[in-house]
C-alpha cells in the first residue's frame, strides 16, 4: 500500500482537530474566569468583585448554611450559624473562585446563583455539605448536582460532622 494515496486526506484531518481544539480552549477561558472575594455574607452567600470594581452578590446553589446573624422578621441566627460563615471565610482568605452556572441565573432577591469552585478545583458546594457546614436545599429547575448533594450531605450526617454533631 502506498501512503502518497492518504496524504491530501491529512490536511482536512488536521484542520478539524484544530478546529476542535481551539474552540475547547476558548470555552475554557470563558468558564474559567476567577473573582476576587469583596466579603463573605453568609456561611453559603459571598461577595465577589470583578476587573471592573462592579460588585455581585453570589449565592451558593444547591445548599442553605444556618443563618448567622438576624435578618429583618424573616431570619433568626441559627445554631452553627456563625461556625459555618467563619469557616467559609478562612477556606476563601486570600482565594478567587470560578463561577458555574445551571438553569436559572438570578433569584428573586436579585443574587446571582452559581456552583462556585477554588483555584484548585474545590467544588465549595459539595465540600460545605460533606463537612456538615451545610444542609442540601435544591429548587428546580437547578438541580445538576442534587444527587452528589444527597450523598455529600448523608456521609456528614452519618459521620456527624459539623453542625450534624447536634442531631
């Protein structure tokens, strides 16, 4: 077998790898952009700043940490409350995060709602709910990782970590 008889089928070949490739790159920048925390609200509620000084206020989808400090008549500190915003201080000092977004963007108090990552790849919704610094509260339509959320939150449970050592 002669390889001349292949050689016009490389180009076309390469083009289409090329092609492929570049645009998993370009994907990749675009979902792969971190921002500054301006402040953690909350043990599942941050503050980020972008390049642009604008601030947005992200809430953590897929999870409720207990409330720590009072909010109008609707929210009363909860137990574990301030454990679980201190504990989310000290994993983000110094940190940006990604953002990943699932169905709905925006909840009706105006939060933008996201899975929010480390620099080092540390799902922080997950890893809340398997310390125990959190409890799974998903709302359709964002449920993407409601069933690695029921397992995260089970073994905490289970093993009695953070606020599930009062249960």
């Amino acid at each position: 077998m002669n390889l001349w008889y292949f050689r016009p089928m490389r180009q076309p070949l390469f083009i289409i790898f090329f092609i492929l490739f570049s645009s998993l790159k370009i994907n990749a920048q675009v979902s792969g952009k971190f921002y500054s925390i301006k402040r953690v609200s909350d043990g599942d509620t941050v503050v980020i700043q972008d390049e642009s000084d604008n601030q947005y206020k992200i809430r953590f989808i897929g999870i409720d940490a207990p409330e720590s400090r009072n909010v109008g008549n609707r929210k009363q500190v909860q137990v574990f409350g301030s454990e679980a915003k201190t504990h989310l201080k000290k994993l983000l000092f110094n940190k940006k995060i990604r953002l990943e977004f699932d169905v709905q963007k925006i909840d009706r108090y105006g939060r933008t709602l996201a899975y929010v990552y480390l620099e080092n790849g540390v799902f922080l919704n997950q890893y809340l709910l398997a310390k125990g610094y959190a409890r799974i509260a998903t709302f359709p339509p964002n449920i993407k990782y409601v069933e690695d959320f029921r397992k995260s939150e089970e073994k905490a449970r289970r093993n009695k970590l953070g606020m599930w050592m009062y249960y």
